[in-house]
C-alpha cells in the first residue's frame, strides 16, 4: 500500500473512519485516537482532544515513526510496527496502518496499556481494509505515481534549496 493511500479520502471514507476511531475510543478507554498519514498529517479525531495540537501532534508522530524505521533498520528489523511513550499522567500508543498511516491512542489512567494493545488488534484491520478499498477505488483514476516519489521529491526539494 503506498504512504498516500489516504490521498483518496472521500466524505463516506471519512464517516466510516470517525465511527472507527468513535467505537475505538469507547472500547479501549482512551481519551482519544487519531488517524494520521505518514506525512504528517492529522486525517481524523476523535475523543477529547481539544487540549491537542493536531497539526503539531501528526507532524511529530509521523517524525517519530520514520526515526524508529530508522532505528529498527540499525537493528536488522524492517520496521516497528507500533511505538508506546508513556508519561506520568498521559501515555501514546502509535500502531502502524499498513505503513500508509497512524493511528494514535492518546490515554491516561482510565485505561491499561494491555487495553489499549488489545483494541488496538481489532482496529487496525478495519482500517488496513478501509485503506484497501479506497485503493483498489482510486486505482483506476487519474495519473499513477511511482512509488517512492514522495520522498524523490522531498529529497529534490531539499537538494535544490539548500544552500
């Protein structure tokens, strides 16, 4: 699946995602759970978040996991698969959607950790199928990029102005 899949988000796609994470949210405990893509974008919210900067928020868990796809490569692993930060009050449980998205489980007390996991193991193939689907609806559509062109033009970009 490429890392744009969401690219192809319609009003439909986008109700279907809500009543993902809304269930999610209900069934774990957590405080809320977002959808990000890999870019760095915030795709949808749900829960408590009005204490969060969601454009900030995406742009950091997306850093985050390209850093430790990194770190896992140091280690002979293709990737990490989910990523878990926990603070004092509040704690992040960051699960991979079939490397085209995030999905965030921000949590606190309320809820354990091993909650979290095990909602987190019906979740993501919901959302690896809605990912799919919009795929295989958008294959058809419009120019194909290749693969990997995101990060060439990334890298382009980058080449070209500095200094």
């Amino acid at each position: 699946m490429n890392r744009d899949a969401l690219g192809q988000l319609g009003p439909d796609d986008l109700e279907r995602i809500n009543g993902i994470l809304e269930s999610f949210v209900a069934d774990a405990g957590a405080r809320c759970a977002l959808l990000l893509d890999r870019a760095g974008r915030a795709v949808s919210a749900f829960g408590e978040t009005s204490q969060i900067d969601e454009t900030s928020f995406a742009s950091l868990a997306a850093a985050d996991f390209e850093a430790s796809d990194q770190l896992a490569g140091l280690l002979g692993e293709d990737e990490f698969t989910a990523l878990y930060h926990q603070g004092v009050e509040a704690s992040m449980y960051l699960s991979d959607i079939a490397g085209a998205a995030i999905l965030a489980a921000l949590f606190d007390r309320r809820t354990t950790l091993g909650m979290v996991r095990l909602k987190t193991r019906t979740v993501v193939p919901q959302l690896v199928n809605l990912l799919e689907e919009m795929g295989r609806r958008s294959s058809g559509r419009g120019q194909k990029l290749e693969p990997g062109w995101l990060d060439d033009a990334g890298d382009e970009i980058d080449r070209r102005f500095a200094g």
